[in-house]
C-alpha cells in the first residue's frame, strides 16, 4: 500500500489580494484535500496562522465584515517606529479571532518567513509565540514598523522567500501548492497601476495640511508609501520568479489581482471569491496530484 503524501501549503504576498489564500484553503477542503504543513510569508502567515489554529472561518467573516472605516481605525501611525504604521493592529486583529499560543502547539504544523533586518537573511519562525512572529512576517519595510524577535529585528518574509514553497518542502511536505495572489496573467510589461488608489487611501485620513497639493484635473504625484509598494511589487516578483525557477510547486496557484490595492483590505469578498475560482479551475489537477481521483 502506497504511503500517504503530505501536502503543504505556501502562501505568498500581496497584502489584501492576501485574502484570496482563505478561498483556496477552504476549496481544496471541499475537494477533500487535507493540508499538514502550512507555510507564510506576510498576509500568507498571518492566513496561515488562522488556519493552522483552526480559526480560518473567523479570520473570514472578520475580513468580511471589515469596511474602509474598519481598516482606517486599526492603522495605527507611528511615524517615529521604524515605519509608517506601527503595526499593533494584526495582533489585535489574530487575538480577536483566537490565534495565541505557541507555533509548535499548532494542531497544524506551520512556520512563519520574516527576513533579518540586519543580515539579510530569511529567517523560519516554527516554534515560540504566533503574534509576533505573525507580525515579523508581516512587516513591509518602510510601512509596517520592524518586529524585534530573538534579539534581531525582522522585517517582511517576502523580502527572502515570497511565496515559500522551499519551507513548505523542507519542513515535510511530499507535495507543495503554492498560491500567489499577485498573478499578471495578461500582462507583459510591468505598470505601477495600484500607485495612485494606494496613495489616495492612505492619505485620506491624514490632515489636510500634510497632503499632497493637486489643482483642478490633475493626479498627485505618487509618493511615500504609494512607490514603495510599486517598488517591492516589482522586486518580489522578480525574486519569486527566480526561486520558483530553481525549485517550483507541484502546482502553482496564480490568483489574478493585481488591479485590487494591497492596503484595500475591506475587499475581502472579491479576494476570497478569487481564491475559490483558481482551486475550481485547477480542480481536476488537484484531485489527481493528490490521489482523488479514485485511483
């Protein structure tokens, strides 16, 4: 009788595109398909986290009640912290919804990808308490404040490893399905589409004495947090590519949002459904790798 295979989760980048990972895990359950090893790299930890803790279904209609409004209140800006935002509200956030604890007490194995600050170097986060290791995975340089962890500063894990299908195959997974929710299956060249609308939202709540100048019929010229964004969108998906050349997933699950905003975070129903669809056009594939097919 063949062995079991273990099949482990990587879950990639992408901020509120994010959500697209809770339609996917609940999909590929419905297909039947039981994950045992879950990895993260920013919103892909804190979505794995809510699943290894068995409280994804929380984590969901927390999402989607959460409006503009909502999102506004738990930015918490803090100049002076090492970035924009502090950052406070994601452990708020996984507490709310009942993820606390230790990482290795997990009922689902899952590690968390951070990248020291310091060194350079990616960092796996398996075992010691989830919030803040959650909240180093999730630290977008120059945004969200660094996370201090073991005596090192961590920052964002997709700096390293954005979509960590090579945690997923080292920590014990015989089969890997990787999910990126930044996929730009249409295009060919790269366009900082989401420049504008992420500058507009994050302004919003700013005084006005400290917003951007625009006349009549003009744009505002992308700044701070808007290029930023650009900038790291670009450069993690030049390094995923690379990683993925050298070692890919059994199946890589390409979530198609790249005109959704990383900080539109109350459009969880859209990311979600996005989510869903990828696994259903995938689904005959899926069943066959993971051996349910009936064969």
């Amino acid at each position: 009788m063949q062995a079991k295979r273990k099949v482990g989760l990587a879950l990639g980048y992408g901020g509120a595109r994010g959500w697209a990972h809770i339609g996917v895990i609940e999909a590929l359950s419905e297909l039947g398909v039981e994950v045992e090893i879950v990895t993260g790299s920013s919103v892909g930890a804190i979505v794995g986290a809510a699943h290894a803790a068995g409280r994804l279904a929380e984590l969901r209609d927390w999402a989607l009640s959460l409006t503009q409004a909502g999102f506004l209140q738990l930015v918490d800006i803090r100049p002076f912290s090492g970035g924009f935002v502090r950052g406070a509200g994601i452990e708020q956030v996984m507490t709310q919804i009942g993820v606390e604890g230790l990482i290795e007490d997990l009922p689902i194995p899952f590690t968390a990808v951070a990248t020291d600050l310091e060194t350079g170097r990616e960092v796996w986060l398996r075992d010691g308490p989830i919030l803040p290791a959650v909240r180093a995975s999730s630290a977008i340089p120059g945004l969200l404040a660094p996370q201090q962890l073991g005596g090192r500063w961590l920052v964002d894990g997709a700096v390293t490893n954005p979509v960590p299908v090579t945690v997923a195959r080292a920590t014990g997974a015989d089969i890997v399905i990787s999910v990126n929710p930044n996929a730009r299956r249409r295009a060919v060249h790269w366009e900082p589409v989401e420049t504008v609308s992420v500058w507009q939202q994050v302004t919003a709540f700013l005084p006005e004495s400290v917003r951007p100048e625009t006349g009549e019929g003009q744009v505002a010229t992308p700044q701070g947090v808007a290029v930023a964004s650009a900038a790291i969108d670009i450069m993690t998906e030049y390094l995923r590519r690379t990683r993925m050349a050298a070692d890919p997933a059994d199946l890589e699950l390409e979530v198609e949002l790249f005109d959704m905003s990383f900080v539109e975070f109350h459009g969880a129903k859209r990311a979600i459904e996005a989510g869903r669809d990828i696994v259903a056009e995938n689904a005959g594939r899926i069943r066959e790798m993971c051996g349910l097919d009936g064969s």
